[in-house]
C-alpha cells in the first residue's frame, strides 16, 4: 500500500457520526479501495490551494469520558475539544427515566393551565368589580385583555432571556413575579392598579406559552413525543374555560378580593415545587455546565486540553442582543412571509379569540338575561367547553398511529403534514358547534344543549390547535420557536380584542346571529388543514426555512 504523504497523515483523524441525536467518534482505516480517490482529492486540492480545506467533519467532538481520556494520552496537545452526550449519557434530558420526563411534561402543562385560570378567572368578578369601582363593563373586561396582551409581548422578552440564561431559572423568577402581583390586585382601591398590574401579570404569566413546548422538544425525540404534546395541547386548550369553573363561586361566596388571594396561594404552592423538583432542561445550557466541569478537572491535572475544550454548541451560541434582535424580528418575518406560519397564526388566532370572547358571551347566554343562572352556576356552564379537549384527547392514539405508520413509511423520518390528519375532521366541528350553540340558546331551550354545543367546540379546537403546533414544529424545526413566536404573537393580540367587543357584539345581534356569524367566519378557515395535508409538501420546499429541514432527517431540541 502506498504511503499517504505526511501533511495528510496529519489530517486523518476521528470522524464524526450522528446517531439519533447522539454524536460518538468512531476511527475508521483507510482502506488501499479507497487510496486513489483520495490521491486524486489530494492533487486537486493542492492544485486549487495547496492546502487541504478543513470541513466540519474536523471539529473533534468527544463525550466527557473520551476528552479526559484523549488529554490524559496528549497532556501537551491544545487542539479544540468539542464535549457532546456520550450514547446514553445521564445528564442529557432525552435519556432520562420515562417518569421524569412525565413529571416534568405534566407540570409545565399545569403551569400552562394555572396561568390561564389566572386569566379569564377575572370575568368572573366584573360585575362586582365593575359595581365598586364605578367603571362600565368594557372597562372591567380590559381586565381579562390587559393579561392576554401580556401573554402576546411578553414571549419577546422572556424567550431570548430563557435561551441565554436557561429554562429553569427564567421559570422560577417569571412564576415568582406573577405570584406577587396577586397582592397588589386584591388590596387594589381602583380600576387603573388593576388594568396594570394584569398587564405585568400577563406578561410575566406567560412564561410557560413561551417554555413548555421547548421543554417538550427538550425531552422527547420527535417521534416519541405524541403523547407529550397531547398533554401540551391539552393544557393550552382546557386551561382558558376551566378558569370560570373554579372562579365563579369563589367570587359569588366570598367576594372577588379573595380570588387573587387563593391564586396566590396556589401558584405560590407550585412556585415552591418548581424551585425544589423542576431540573434545567435545555441543553445547551446542561452541555455548557458540563464542559466547565471537564475543563475545571483538566485543569486540576495540568492538561493543555483545558484551554481549548468547549460545547458542542460553543460555535453557534449568540449574545443576549443578537438573541433580543433575531427574537424581536424573525416573527414578523415568518408571519409575513411564510404561508405556514401565517395560516397557522390567523387560525389559531381566531379560535383563541373565540375562547376568550365566549368569557364574555356565556354570563350573557347562561347568566340572569339567558338561563337565569347565578356566577357560580353560568361559571359551570364552561365545564362543557373545558371537557370537549379532554374527550378529544382521548382520541388522539389514532393521530399518533397515524403518524408513526407515516413515518415508519418514510425511513424513520418525520411525516408534517401526517400531524395534521385529524384536523381534517377537526376543522368541520368548529362552524358545525357554532351553529348549535347559536340556534340553541333561546332560554326555552335546556341550557345541557348550548353546553354540549360548547364541548364539540372544545374538541374542535385541542384537534385543530395541537395539529398546527405539530405541523409548525416538525416544518421549521430549528426555526421552529420563530415560527411558534409569530404564531403566539397574532394569537394573543387577537384572544386581548375579542372580548372588547364580545358583549356588544351578542346584545347587538342577538345571541343566535352573534354565534352565526362566528360560525360563518369558521367556515372560511376549513380549507387551512386541507391545504397543509394535501400541499404542505410544495408549500415547504418553496420556503427557504422549512426547505433546510425538508428531508426530516434531524431531531434536535427546539
């Protein structure tokens, strides 16, 4: 066998290889078959450049015991270290036991629940807020807007913040900072403390629309993360009406102060268990700690590595201000110029617009000009629009089978536009409830009639919303928390304008031609998951974002 001249011998080195999303370094020989392709890269690259061009392939990257093992052998060699996960690495979330990974899927879901239970639970309270203060209905109802507009702009600060610092401490001071502004609420002496301090609470309560998919992602590999998502999906979707079932006897009973009271005590009770059970997850953040802990044991033994031993990411990791500028503006970009991101936001905006205006439309069906029923009971009536999520949740093992024949259909790698199979059937609910709802709600009709209409709603949307947020996920996948960010942003303004208007609205036209309308609207948005199962193929390869990930041959945390 010829002998390989010295400058390539020098070059020969690991390689790396992907495995799931485990990088390893395996040694491969040169065998004599493979000698003349190589001379022949040899010649034209020296007669290009007279050097060899280093790919990314030459980037050394070792688990934790291959780098202490590699600068033990070369105690004088400084040459770069990458760290990664070694293949079942404890400390990488993905590896974790099946119950944590539950456990901590399950309690930001319930984060997700409580802050939206601290959002609409205030609709409960107008009235009486509205009677001591002295301030019109559409004052009291910014109340609930203030707080959704808080959920819309508060993603822009938090999610580059939680990108840089980490998940868990931006968790743990978000969550702490919604708990005490429960105070200032329940002593407030009049309507402006209380249209503010939603507003900051809102902004800081949505700290888990801006976390808990990504810890999601940081958890679970994408084609084992159905079940999780379906709980993700759940909470963003039973959390809203649940807030009027526990709220509207409170207010009835003991008064509205009380109210911000007891959510302070109960979010408190889960700050206190987030600061002592909920890990960090993401993992950059877990693999930076990591490397500043293999560096330290390097330096302990005088090894020249430790100058030059970083994470696997340290390359790609930007500055808190790059971070603020791609945040603040790559949404627009995607909400203006992806149809994907932009479908997905005007639906998801006009479901949750819905969500949050029947918070204003059920006291006026259910409530003393409908059914006649007291706060507490027109609160139950949302027990209907909070189970419709549950019941289809149920459902959901068909739209992951689905999805994992699709996907074992193409090698393993991810199918988008199979997520969206059950909102084909999803999208038809939403038109098909309205009208009932509607033409259901003279008060000689039973009130158990609007309340069912109101739970196919409730399935109408956990389908359609958890297969956007799929779609969206799997389409952009790294670029995925941009497109999400977009996505969010329409949502929330849209759920903050809808209840200005709601009560007018249904007074106006009536109870039954309010709900038309509404219904008539949804009609216009059943082709959106038409669109992305038939042609969401050519819609991705036509975007520059979506088209880097088209193959789905990646799975890295989002």
């Amino acid at each position: 066998m010829n002998q390989l001249p010295n400058h390539i011998q020098d070059e020969q080195r690991s390689v790396t290889t992907l495995n799931g999303s485990q990088l390893s370094m395996e040694r491969r020989e040169i065998h004599p078959e493979d000698l003349s392709v190589l001379e022949k890269k040899i010649e034209s690259s020296q007669s290009d450049s007279s050097r060899i061009e280093h790919t990314t392939y030459d980037k050394l990257m070792l688990s934790e015991e291959e780098a202490l093992a590699r600068a033990q052998d070369h105690p004088q060699d400084k040459e770069p270290i990458y760290l990664t996960f070694s293949k079942g690495d404890k400390e990488n979330p993905r590896n974790w036991t099946h119950g944590k990974k539950y456990y901590i899927t399950i309690l930001v879901s319930t984060l997700n629940v409580l802050t939206c239970i601290c959002a609409g639970g205030i609709s409960s309270a107008s009235t009486d807020i509205a009677a001591e203060f002295n301030v019109s209905a559409e004052i009291t109802t910014l109340g609930l807007s203030m707080y959704i507009l808080g959920f819309a702009l508060g993603p822009l600060l938090l999610a580059p913040m939680s990108e840089y610092f980490g998940r868990n401490p931006i968790y743990i001071w978000s969550w702490l900072l919604l708990v005490i502004f429960q105070i200032p609420l329940a002593l407030a002496t009049n309507i402006e403390i209380i249209v503010v301090c939603r507003f900051i609470q809102g902004f800081f309560g949505s700290i888990p629309l801006t976390n808990t998919g990504g810890t999601v992602s940081d958890l679970w590999a994408r084609n084992e993360c159905g079940n999780a998502m379906a709980i993700y999906g759940l909470s963003s979707t039973a959390g809203p009406p649940v807030a009027l079932v526990i709220s509207g006897y409170i207010v009835q009973n003991k008064g509205w102060r009380l109210l911000f009271w007891i959510f302070m005590a109960i979010l408190g009770g889960f700050w206190i268990i987030m600061v002592l059970t909920l890990p960090e997850t993401r993992h950059t953040i877990i693999l930076d700690k990591k490397t500043n802990r293999v560096r330290k044991a390097m330096q302990k033994q005088g090894l020249q590595a430790a100058t030059n031993i970083r994470d696997a990411n340290a390359d790609e990791k930007k500055g808190l201000h790059t971070l603020f500028a791609i945040t603040l503006s790559r949404p627009f970009r995607f909400l203006f110029t992806e149809p994907i991101t932009f479908c997905a936001a005007i639906y998801n905006g006009f479901i949750y617009g819905i969500v949050y205006l029947f918070n204003e439309a059920f006291p006026l069906v259910f409530g003393p000009t409908g059914h006649g029923f007291s706060t507490g009971e027109w609160g139950l009536s949302f027990l209907g629009l909070a189970l419709g999520p549950l019941l289809a949740a149920l459902f959901h093992p068909l739209q992951e089978r689905h999805y994992l024949r699709r996907a074992a259909a193409h090698d393993g790698k991810g199918s988008p536009e199979a997520r969206m199979w059950m909102s084909l059937a999803g999208a038809f609910l939403l038109p098909l409830s309205l009208f009932w709802f509607g033409w259901t709600s003279y008060p000689s009709i039973p009130w158990i009639v609007p309340v069912l209409a109101s739970a196919v709603f409730g399935a109408g949307i956990y389908i359609i919303i958890l297969g956007i947020l799929n779609y969206v996920v799997d389409s952009y996948q790294i670029y995925s928390a941009s497109a999400l960010a977009g996505v969010i942003l329409v949502r929330n303004l849209v759920g903050a304008g809808f209840p200005l208007f709601g009560q007018q609205m249904y007074e106006k036209l009536g109870y039954e031609w309010a709900s038309t309308l509404l219904a008539c609207l949804a009609i216009l948005y059943i082709p959106i998951p038409f669109v992305f199962f038939y042609k969401g193929e050519t819609i991705r390869l036509r975007s520059p974002w979506a088209r880097e990930h088209f193959n789905q041959d990646e799975d890295k945390p989002h």
